[in-house]
C-alpha cells in the first residue's frame, strides 16, 4: 500500500512504507493511511493537516502511480508520498550529469569553454534542436550543457556525457550517498559491445532515482554545496552554481511545476529553477521555487500513467502542478518572491 507522510522536521525516521500510491487500491483504504504533523502548535498542526488531506486526494485521484518528496529549506516542513521508491528518471537524470559538470570545472578537470565537436553519428532522436543542426559542428561544453537543461536536448546530453565520462557521473552520483540513483548508458544508443547492464536496466531504462534523492541532487545545486565534506568552499563556487541555475531558471518545459506557481503572487522569472522528464507512462518535475516563506523544493514523479498523450492537459502534467500548488499554498500563501541573491546555503537553509 502507498503511504503518504508529512516527516518531523527533528526526526527523520525510516518511511514504513515505500510502495507507490495507486489510485484504484487505495480508494477503499483511505481511512487507513497516517498523518503525521510536521509542525507544532494547533493552528500549524491544522494547516499541516490540511496539506496532507489534498496532496493525498490529489495522488490518489491520479490515474497512475506517484512518488513525492517536498521540502521547505527554511522551515525543514516536508511532505512524501513514497519518496524512497525506485522510479525511471527520464530526462531528470540529467541533473546529474549537470552537477558532475559543475564539480569537474570546479577542480579544473573541466572548462566551460571545453571544445566539443557534434558530428552526424552523435545526433540522436528524441528532445532537443541538435538532431536537426548542420554537421561537424564545434560547441563547447557550457553549449551542451545548457541544451541539454533548457531544451532538454538529447544529443548534447550523449556530448556531456562522452566529454565527462559515464563512469565519473555514476561515481559522483555515488559519493553523494544516492543509493537508488543510477545512470546506465547514453540516450537513445545501443550498449556497447562488451559492456554489462546492471540487471535492472531495462525496468528502468536511461536511469533510476527516488524522489527523495533527486530532490537531494536538487538542494545541493540551490546551496551550491560542491565541496566535499569537511573541505572549504572556492572563490568561484558561487559563480559556477549561478550558471547551473541560470540554465534551470529558463528551463522550456513549464506545463507541471511551474504550471500554476507561474501566476502567483511574487512570481518573477526566476522564481523556479526546475528540470523535468517525459516518457509515454512517465511525467517528472524536480524544482527549487523561491517563496515569501522560504526555499521549497519539490520532487514528484508520475508512473505507469494511464494518460500516455503529449498535449497540454497530460494527467501526470496536470498532477504534478497540482501537487506543486497546493504545497506552496499551504507553506507560503503570500506567494513566490525572486530568487535570493547568490547561493549561500545557510540563508536558503533558514539558519
């Protein structure tokens, strides 16, 4: 049985649960599923409730299947449906490869103005304008990188990854303690010869994350926590994570996350800094939003979807937002605010 929970912000206990929410099963166990308050005080409490009460009508009304993991920076309030389920990651998986990006620049493994040549057998189907582009074609790797996040596209995808390697985006993906987040191969090309998929590969396809660790991935790129653990920050970290997010500010896709947030109050054009991922089962939204009362970032996924068109009013489209509104309602009801200024992790933290 899915289970939905709001976690207290002092314990981060174990979830009991981590199947996804269905909607036809859970109709008739409505009454059994917990609510757990996140805040204290009775009027919190009561909003809390209140949240809870519409993200689970809204999940359980979904044609499909959802995983969720929400939280407020500020506040530590969260709220999850499922957050530790394995789930296909789509094109969200390419936050990964943008972080590692960020890492390799910043230990000078890498350069934004890397040159990176496209040539006719790199073009891929799928997402994206560089299928359609003239070749040889010289880019370089900030090019690549920012198509790959603001169109999605996947033929410079495979270039990032060719240009960063495979193997140090999976190891990077490792040290961060993601345990169910992987990348398996490039997109929309065969496995190489020799090369052994996990055995898993082909439930999940390109990648598999949860939603509580793709919101994870997240909430290092909003702090901008690049540095290893017990070193310092560089001079230039700031500087590196405020072009990550400029590319995740003007992000195409904005029919789930940003679909309602867009036209509430405080909004501006960088209020939300979010990467998505489509499949014909799958819609995916993983977004920071700037808010009156805080940073809040939000990790849902939508899967096995009865809904498998590509038009404007997708289900899984459809619930996403609707999740997405009806959180930053209840954490923040005067609306979104611009994005604060540079990347210190302590005041996105609220500390």
């Amino acid at each position: 049985m899915g289970r939905f929970v709001t976690e207290l912000p002092e314990r981060r206990s174990r979830w009991l649960g981590n199947l996804p929410i269905r909607s036809v099963a859970l109709k008739p166990l409505l009454g059994l599923l917990c609510l757990v308050s996140c805040a204290t005080g009775g009027e919190a409490q009561s909003a809390s409730s209140s949240l809870g009460e519409q993200v689970r009508a809204i999940a359980t009304a979904h044609h499909g299947d959802v995983a969720l993991f929400a939280e407020n920076l500020k506040t530590h309030q969260t709220v999850a449906i499922s957050p530790d389920t394995p789930v296909q990651t789509a094109s969200v998986i390419k936050l990964t490869i943008l972080y590692e990006a960020l890492e390799q620049i910043r230990s000078g493994k890498a350069h934004f103005d890397d040159k990176i040549m496209l040539t006719k057998t790199d073009q891929v189907q799928g997402s994206g304008v560089l299928l359609f582009y003239d070749a040889p074609l010289s880019l370089t790797l900030k090019d690549v990188l920012t198509m790959m996040i603001v169109m999605s596209d996947n033929t410079a995808t495979n270039l990032a990854i060719d240009h960063l390697g495979l193997e140090n985006i999976d190891a990077r993906i490792a040290k961060l303690g993601l345990k169910d987040t992987y990348l398996y191969k490039k997109v929309f090309t065969p496995v190489p010869a020799g090369v052994v998929m996990p055995a898993d590969q082909k439930k999940f396809g390109l990648g598999k994350t949860t939603a509580r660790e793709m919101a994870m991935v997240m909430t290092k790129i909003v702090r901008c926590e690049l540095a290893e653990p017990g070193s310092s920050t560089q001079a230039d970290d700031a500087k590196l994570c405020q072009v990550a997010l400029k590319m995740l500010h003007v992000q195409f896709y904005r029919s789930a996350i940003p679909r309602y947030l867009d036209g509430m109050p405080g909004a501006t054009s960088d209020s939300i800094a979010n990467k998505t991922g489509s499949l014909d089962a799958v819609r995916n939204d993983v977004a920071a939003i700037s808010t009156k009362n805080g940073m809040v970032v939000i990790s849902v996924f939508t899967f096995n979807n009865k809904d498998h068109s590509w038009g404007a009013e997708q289900e899984g489209e459809l619930t996403i937002a609707k999740l997405a509104r009806a959180i930053v309602q209840s954490w923040s009801p005067e609306g979104l605010a611009a994005w604060p200024a540079g990347s210190d992790k302590e005041t996105l933290a609220g500390k």
